[in-house]
C-alpha cells in the first residue's frame, strides 16, 4: 500500500539539509504553508535558498524563518511589501541574498524544472535591467531572452485536501504555486487541511497528481488565517492597503 | 492651474473604453477602481494574475475568505462562469497576449510607449517587480492610469524613461487627470483633454511636442476584440 | 452579455478560410471533434495545415477530410495506424506534406504558442533523426534542441460541457489536446455534448477558461462513439489490435 | 535450440521487478502485458501518456467508455485515486524524469544503451514516432522488452543500431526470451540467463562480448524509489 501521509509536519520536513533550495508557495498569505515552515524552523536547517513569489509577511511563516537567520538567499518576484519590515531589515543590512525574477518569468522557470525543459526564451523583461546579462535572440521578429529552469531539492506547498497516494487539491487562489513547485523539486512536501480516502478526489480534478509528492501531512484548519485582519497589500506607492476594512472601500 | 479630474473620474473614463466580452487585469492600485466603474448590465471578465479569471468585487467584512485574493492581496470574491488556474497557467494567459486589456499604473511613460512602474532605481530601495513586466507585454492593450505631473510638478510623460523599464513600447494609452493620450509612432496624441486643457497647455505641462488625436483611429480595445484571443 | 454558443456546427467553423493552419483535437477517437471537421468538409476550406496527433482512423473525422483533399499538410506524431488507410494512400501517392514530430514535443509546441514562449530546449529526439536542423545545445550536462511553437488560425476541440463563456471541460482522457489546442489558435471552436447555465462549471476544475474559446456549439450524445467496436490500436509491430473484444484479452 | 521463454512469463519476471509504488508507463504492443502480472496486492500506479495516472485494467465488454483510453488506443478503466491532464502536462511528467520505470519494445538495442523501436527506415515506410522517444529519455529506468532475435535470426542487441534510433543511451535494461540484461558502461552484462542459456551461448547467439552481471549492483527500478520524484 502506498502511503505518502506522515504523522505531523516535524516528520514532514525530516531530512532537509543545510545548503538546501526549497521553494515554498503561496502568494502572500494564501497558500503559504506557515505549519511546515514552523517545522522548518524547528528542525533547524539553515543557510537555505528560498525560492518563493514574496519574501514573508508580517512576523509569521516565512518572515519567521527569515527572522531566524537560516536563510542565505532568496529568490522571488516581490520581496518589497507593507509588511515585509523582516526581509527589509535583512537586505538592507546585506544579511541575505537576493535574486529578484519577474513573475511569470519565475512560474514558467518552476514549470521548466517539472517538464524537463533545458531552457526557454520570454519576451518578459526584454529592455528592462532584469533582462543584464540574458541571452537575447529575436524570433518571428520580437525579442526574446533566455531564462533556464529552477530546480529545487525540497518543496513545501499547502493544500486544502490530499489522499495517501499524494493527490492534493487546492482552494480558490490558494493554488498559486502549488502545482509546479510539486513538480520542479526533488522532494515536495505537502500539508493540507485533511486527508480524504483515496478515490474520494474527483480525477478530474487533481492540480497536483501524487507522482509529484513524497510527503503528505494534516495540519487541520488553520487559525493563523483568521489571526487578525487579513493583511498584506501594498498600492502603487508601496503604501499600505488596510486590508478586510481597505476592501471594503473598493466596493 | 489647469483643469485635473479626480481618480474616480477617470476610473469611470477607463471603464467607459472598455467593452463588454473583455479579459482585463486591473494592476494594483489605483487600476483597481476602474472595477467599481464597469457597467453591472456588462459582462466584463477580470483577471488577476494569482490565478483567477472571473473576479468579483469585495466580499462584506464578515465573508472575507483568506484563500481568494487578488493580486494586490485584497479579499476578493469570485463571480458564476470563474476558474481557478495555477501560476504558471496565469502567466501564460498573459505572455500569450490573451488578455484584451490591462490597466496600470506607472511612474513614467515614454514617446514610444515605454513604460517605467516598478522602481524608481532609488540607490539603497529595495526592488519589486511582481507581475508588473508580464502585465506590461501581455495585453493586446496596455492603459496606463496616472496623474500627469509628479507631486512636484514633472511630467510622467517623458521623452525617454529615466527610471528602469518596466517593458519597451508596450503602452498603448495613457489616462491622466489633465488628458487622455494615445501612443502613436510619431509620440504622444492628445485623445481628450479634459476641461481647459489644450493640446498646447498639455505640450507645455509634458515639455513634448504632443499632436491632436486622430479622430478616425481605431480604439485599441475595441479592436482587440474577444474574438481573437 | 457574453454569449459565445453558436447555434450548429454551420456556424462554428464559419470563416475558416483556405491556407489556414486548423488545430484538432484528439488522440484516435477520443476527443476527436467529428461534427465539427464534417461541418468543415461541408464548409468547403481547402489547402488546410492540419495539426493533430495522428492522421485519422477509419473513414471518419479527420480521416474524411484528408480523403476529400482539403489538407496540404499534415503536422502529427504518429500518422501510421492500422487504420489510418486514407492518410497511408495520400502518403504514398505524394498528396500531402507530413511533418512527424515526437508526440511531447508536439504538445509542447502547442503549449508554447499559448503561452508566449518564443522558443525552448527539449531532451526529447535527441541523437535522432527528427533532430536534424534542429539547434543544439548542452545545458547542465544534458543535450537539448530547440524546438519553436505552434501556432493555429482556428482550432477544432471536442470538450463534454461548456458555458456560455466558453468554459469548457472534459471527460477522461478525451482532454488530451483540448487545452493546450485552444491556447494556441487564434479563433478557438468547441464541440460539447451540452451547453450548461453559466456557474454550473466547478471553477477549481476548468481546464480549457473561457479566455481561450471564442465559439461553443452543442452537439448533443456522439453516436459515432458507438458505431461499431472501437476501433483504433497497433501493436508494436503494427498490427491492428482488434480492440473492444482485444483489451479483453489483457485482462 | 536454447530455451526461450514465452511473452507471459517474460512479463511477470519484469512485473517482478518494479516495486510498491512505483509510477510506470507501459509502451503498448507487447509492455502492456506487464500489466497483467503486477501483484494485485500492491500499489503499482500505471501512467499512459494520453493523460491519465492510475490507469486500471480494460473494462467488461458493456462497459466500454471510448473516451477512456490508453496509448494504444485500447479501452481501459481508472482506478480510484486517479488523475485526468492535457497531453502537455503529462509529457512534461515524463520529460521531467517523474515516471520511475517505462517499459517498451525495441527493434535494437546498442551496448551503450541508445533505443530503435520506431522506425526501421525501410523506404517508403510511413513514418510514426507518437510518444517513443519522450518515453526513451523521460523514465528514470527504461527497461525493453523484446525477444532476442528477429524472425530471421538476428540479434536485436547490438554494437551499434542501424535502424533510426528513438533515443541515445538511455536504455537500463534488457528483458528477452533468453536472458535478461543489463546496459553497462562496459557495455551489456547477462544479468539472468534463462534455462540453458549461458552467457557464452548468449555472446554467441548475439556476437557480443558480453559480462556476467554483478551481483551486488544496485537494482536499476528500485534504486529508483518513488521517494524521489
């Protein structure tokens, strides 16, 4: 029998090294897999590479790893945010790495490392000064710069639901990275709200087919998302949104 | 002082140009308002590039849902006919040209439709790009929504950037609070000028050399159609 | 109001026009779109470039309209068949152009094309002849060739349901090329079994977004999926697996 | 005459060798057989490039649904904890190294492990590759599944193939009729002789200087564990 469910999420980091490249999900909060990163702190693995779209929020998930120093270098596209006084200290102090990556340009390296492609070319930061040090090629007469794939050796992804082969689905915009972080690393790492019996999954519907998952783990529902107001958001000016009330206004 | 119309005002004006079957991103920050202004008898589908086509307006405080959120991180709702993809199906969306608009803000906007909105190349700031470079090429039609000047009186209509671009000759149209510009090969055309704005006030505000829009020229949403995706 | 149904399948390929290049969906019979390529036949377009998996199976479909000479040339993966007679006699007397290309390739030519990417490196066909005049390149130790995408002027997909937003879903394997196919055209023309109200789609499991479909028609049941056995299937020596009573066997 | 071992028996000493949970992918023609001999009390999850994980075993006569088939283009069913996906992610599932064993047929196969099984490139032959050589590059352990000689006599194992090749190196193992062997970089090692065969009667029949296996080396399938994906 196949079972790829673990008793918590101490056993669902076991074995993460120093020096490792671990991609975490999430956009801002949702999706971010606080309880695996707890875990991560726990265990203790440092000098970590980071590869995720932010670069934590409030004092919480990844900002909490980041505050502990494990983390030598980052990855992502938006470290810069109304809450993200961490990393702000960090780099400013030149006490973490950073490699800054347009959006789409990082979900398609994440999906190039899962589909075993060698390299691509985008037209996504042509012109602009993320795209130094690029090969350039034109093609069909628009411009184009190569990226190459990021692999990682651990990914920590939260779902809503998997079963013990490792299927995982997600909720709503919770999904994010989920699918191809699964698939872009050599172990991922899965915490969900609950674990269903197998073929209680609609095969329809499986953003994340177990072939790309080592380790599964409940966690039940998570509180720390009705901690307080929903935080996180910035304005064009980098100027905080306060958030459930600051929607509100948007009405 | 020349005639500025407020930023609800031109939400409104972004929202009117719109048609209905469009795919919009609306960036974060102001962009965001332009949905507050999209006619409620249209059916016009919002993408926001955390994965969601389909997005709806807020939710009422006591439905805030932690896992639906735009892509400036607001809680967001999700409306009858909405999907949900993962990032890497978001972003192809938008590098394979589906979307027919997007709306962004920018710190400045050149002749030839460069646009630079994601730093200001500060020594010392710390930089984001999010998904400003996809957005910037993956829209049949890049609006730009800004105030003319800079809180100090410079244009953010420029010969040529000189903050870091965001992408090259992307943007299509500007709207500013004094006028509405089009992006055409010989530079900036006035499309509206809002009050007592004229071309000639809005020449000497920019310091460019700026022509009368021309009045035949096809609007760039309207051309990208929903029928071609 | 966003209506994209067209009344009948007439209508769904209205204005595809001599010289296009015309994507169809399928791998052998599932997912084929055979209203649709008949309402093509009848529509009269010639000189067509025809994208699909293989080259048509029996007298049907695909098959149908190669035998009618409406397709100059063919782009697939695996054209030979124990049923793909009408492809074999074109082959054979000169009358279509082929290029073969290995199936994954294929697909992610086609996803390419959807997804704005100007080119990208594949292991796949290294070292083999449908490598020739291919660019390649040595990345991370590993062999790769270029390959560039596919574009289409109209795609012909079969899906299950749709909206009148042109959400479209599928049922099993009939996805296969759904997807990525409607991604990749220009004008994007479904077949379902039947139209459904608009939110009636599970939004977590849309494969195909309205954003790529611009006509939906209904179709009602498929009766040719149950003509007779379900034909289709070589072994590897090419000979015709007889199928329903066939897979029996296998079990 | 050496002993040959029928197809079945042939199958179930491959379906002996993949491990409890492992993901795999069976060419069709002859590989689907593998299918049959996989212990029904273990979890083996089978993978057909169509788009589907967890293929199950074809369906009763009356129930065969035409939209559910493998890549031969068979009726088959799906078991529970199976997914569905579009052709591009599940040959990106392959292309990026997931499968853990694939197991195809060949034509010939070289010393140093590079694949024929597509094309014989007889003239006027019509060319058909489907997924061949994305399976050939994409499973972490290929293993063939051939008889050792053709119907006239000539090995299928070889120094060098002289039909079009699928893939280059990339084959693990070698079951056939007469032996089973492994790909080496000395070359091909006897791993197991059936009945009379020996490894000089197997040099022989294939012209090759071939090793005894070792028997401490690692097990290509296994060492292969669905821990790592």
């Amino acid at each position: 029998m196949i079972d790829k469910t673990v008793p918590d999420a101490a056993a669902a980091v076991a074995g993460i090294t120093d020096g490792a490249t671990v991609m975490i999900s999430g956009f801002g909060r949702a999706g971010q897999p606080v309880e695996l990163i707890d875990a991560l702190i726990a265990q203790g693995a440092r000098d970590l590479t980071i590869v995720n779209n932010n670069a934590g929020n409030g004092d919480a998930g990844l900002a909490a790893l980041l505050a502990k120093k494990r983390v030598r270098r980052i990855v992502c596209s938006f470290p810069r945010q109304s809450d993200s006084w961490v990393f702000d200290g960090l780099y400013r102090a030149g006490e973490i790495e950073l490699e800054l990556v347009p959006q789409g340009n990082l979900a398609e390296r994440i999906r190039a490392a899962g589909a075993g492609i060698g390299a691509f070319f985008t037209p996504t930061g042509v012109g602009t000064e993320l795209a130094d040090g690029r090969e350039h090629r034109t093609i069909d007469g628009r411009e184009y710069i190569l990226e190459y794939p990021i692999h990682a050796d651990f990914a920590l992804v939260s779902g809503w639901k998997a079963d013990r082969w490792g299927n995982v689905v997600y909720r709503e915009t919770a999904r994010n990275f989920g699918p191809i972080m699964t698939s872009a690393a050599t172990t991922s790492i899965v915490q969900v709200d609950q674990i269903v019996p197998l073929g209680a999954l609609d095969p329809e519907s499986i953003p994340t087919p177990g072939i790309f998952v080592d380790r599964v783990v409940a966690v039940g529902e998570r509180p720390w998302l009705r901690d307080d107001v929903f935080v996180g958001g910035v304005d064009l000016e980098g100027r905080p949104l306060a958030a459930a009330s600051g929607a509100e206004e948007n009405r | 002082m020349t005639t500025r119309i407020p930023r609800a005002e031109l939400a409104a004006r972004i929202a009117a140009d719109i048609p209905e079957g469009s795919y919009v991103n609306l960036g974060i920050g102001a962009p965001t308002l332009v949905a507050n202004f999209l006619p409620a008898d249209q059916e016009i589908i919002l993408h926001t590039e955390n994965g969601l086509l389909g997005m709806g307006p807020a939710p009422a405080a006591d439905q805030v849902d932690p896992d639906l959120i735009n892509a400036g991180k607001q809680a967001v709702t999700a409306v009858a006919g909405a999907a949900y993809f993962h990032h890497a199906d978001s972003f192809g969306m938008m590098r394979g040209g589906h979307l027919d608009v997007c709306v962004l803000g920018a710190f400045q906007v050149s002749e030839r439709g460069d646009l630079a909105n994601w730093s200001t190349g500060e020594p010392g700031a710390i930089p984001a790009v999010g998904g400003a470079m996809d957005l910037a090429i993956g829209a049949k039609a890049v609006y730009v929504m800004t105030d003319l000047l800079t809180k100090t009186g410079e244009s953010k209509l420029v010969a040529a950037c000189s903050y870091p671009l965001t992408g090259v000759g992307c943007v299509t149209r500007v709207y500013t609070d004094h006028a509405v510009f089009d992006v055409t090969p010989e530079g900036f055309a006035v499309r509206e000028a809002f009050g007592d704005n004229t071309v000639a006030s809005l020449a000497e505000l920019t310091g460019l050399a700026l022509a009368g829009a021309d009045p035949t020229a096809t609007d760039a949403a309207s051309a990208a159609s929903p029928e071609e995706d």
